[in-house]
C-alpha cells in the first residue's frame, strides 16, 4: 500500500496583526546601531499560533513513517496595500515572518518537498515577489527539501494529479449557496480536460477568500474533489468590509491522504471563531 499525506494552507498573512506569526521571530531595528527584538504577538496571533502547533502535531500522528508532501496556496505575506494592521512599516519584516512562520512543517521529518502557488498583487509587492523572497529564503534554510514556486501548478504525486492556484471560485454569497461557483468551476475544468481528451485533474485546491469549501463532482466515470481552503488570518479592517461583515472566520490546514493514488480523506483541521462583540444589558 502506497499513502501519503499532503499538507495545505493558504493566505497565512505574515505582517498583519490577525495574521499568522512565529512568536519566537527576531526583527532587526537598524536604527538602533542595530539592535534585535521580539514583537508582541497579538491575541488574535496567539490563538493562531497554537493552532498551528497543534495542527502539526495531529499530522505528525496522522502521517506515521509516511510521507509529507506541503502546499501553500498564495498570500504568505501582507504586502503594503492595505497597511492598517502592520505589525511592522518596514516591508523586510513580513519576509522574516513569512520564513519563521514556516519552521515547525519543515521540521516535518517525513516532509519530501513543497509547492507554492503566487497569491493576490496586493499583498506579494507586484509580480510574486514576496512569494518568491520567501521560497528563496526557504531553499536555503532546507536545501535537502525541493521548493517549488508558480503561479498555476499541476503536481503529478505518482497518478494523483493536484492543480494549484491561489484565484479561483467564489464560495457563496448565502449560506444555502456555497459550494455552487466552486462546483460550477470544477465542472467547467473537467469537461474541458475531457474534451482535449486528457484526464481531470483529481483535486484543484484555490485560496484567497478566507473560507473553506469542498466539493466534489463526477464527470465521465471520474470523481474530482475542488477546495477553496481556509486562511491563516483573522478578519481585519479591509475583510470586514469585502467579505459583508461576515459573523465568523474559520481559520486553519487541509491534509489530504492519499492511498494508491486516491484521495481516502480530506482532514479538516479547522477552527471557527465568532467575529461579534457580544454585549449583555
């Protein structure tokens, strides 16, 4: 029996004060002859964290003596266009903090390579750049650990085929709508597939809006699963006001085991927090 696991997170945010952050990340102040520190995480930042450890240590037991494989599906940063809730103003932090962010899955001992997908202009600096000074800066830490960047992937895992990009389908603007767009989506790549007489994709894995969705769809006696996966960031200024004031954010991993090149399960490792302030009177 052949199984591996692989391993999904998307938009993570490394900058922003509700994004993900490594509480152990050192900063250089340069105008400080120069001098090291430690920003204060946030509680939002806290809670993300912990969920991170966690979520490593069930794929840790999950995966066994099998392999890891790792995907991250765009936004490993803030960038600077919506600069509200920066932890720092200087944009080489949220570099630094996108690399620490990434330490407890490369210290994955199973993991055998990683695949990222370019995220949104607003947040990588233009033309993937903050994408690819992260990805660097990764292949030289893990030089045993094949890194890979792009902005539309098809990743051959043996005979299961994973397409990644970090735009894609809407998820729904009524809770009795979603998964619909990202059903119509899949449906749409796989009778094109069909037509030029290759095979579907078996997942297709989009990031960007901050809300998970699986769906799967049978086409022509084959069975393809799309997600549109969690973030790694809470709701901030700017996601209060796209996203419609939305009522809760689920945060956190997709892990995707794989047995003789077919998908057995899609392990949520998810978490759901309320955005209201509740008051009693």
């Amino acid at each position: 029996m052949k199984r591996i696991l692989i391993v999904q997170e998307s938009d993570r945010h490394a900058g922003n004060k509700l994004g993900l952050m490594n509480p152990d990340v050192i900063l250089e102040d340069l105008e400080r002859n120069p001098s090291f520190y430690t920003p204060n995480p946030t509680e939002s930042q806290k809670e993300l964290w912990k969920l991170e450890l966690e979520n490593v240590e069930k794929i840790k037991h999950l995966a066994g003596k099998d392999d890891i494989y790792y995907i991250e599906d765009g936004d490993p940063t803030q960038g600077i266009k919506h600069p509200a809730s920066l932890v720092s103003t200087r944009v080489a932090d949220q570099i630094t903090i996108a690399v620490a962010n990434s330490i407890p899955i490369y210290g994955l001992k199973n993991l055998k390579a990683a695949h990222y997908a370019v995220g949104t202009g607003a947040h990588n600096l233009g033309q993937g750049s903050a994408d690819k000074l992260v990805t660097d800066q990764l292949q030289l830490k893990y030089p045993k650990i094949p890194i890979n960047l792009c902005y539309h992937g098809l990743i051959n895992y043996g005979n299961f085929v994973v397409d990644i990009a970090h735009h894609g389908p809407y998820t729904g603007s009524r809770e009795w709508l979603k998964g619909n767009v990202a059903r119509y989506y899949l449906q749409s790549m796989m009778l094109g597939a069909i037509k030029r007489g290759e095979n579907p994709a078996d997942l297709v894995i989009r990031g960007h809006y901050h809300e998970p969705v699986i769906e799967p769809v049978r086409m022509n006696h084959k069975t393809s699963h799309i997600v549109v996966s969690p973030s790694m960031c809470m709701v901030d200024d700017f996601a209060h006001q796209a996203a419609k004031s939305p009522d809760s954010v689920t945060v956190g991993m997709f892990v995707y085991e794989i047995v003789n090149d077919k998908l057995l399960e899609i392990h949520e490792f998810t978490k759901t927090f309320d955005t209201r302030t509740v008051y009693h009177v």
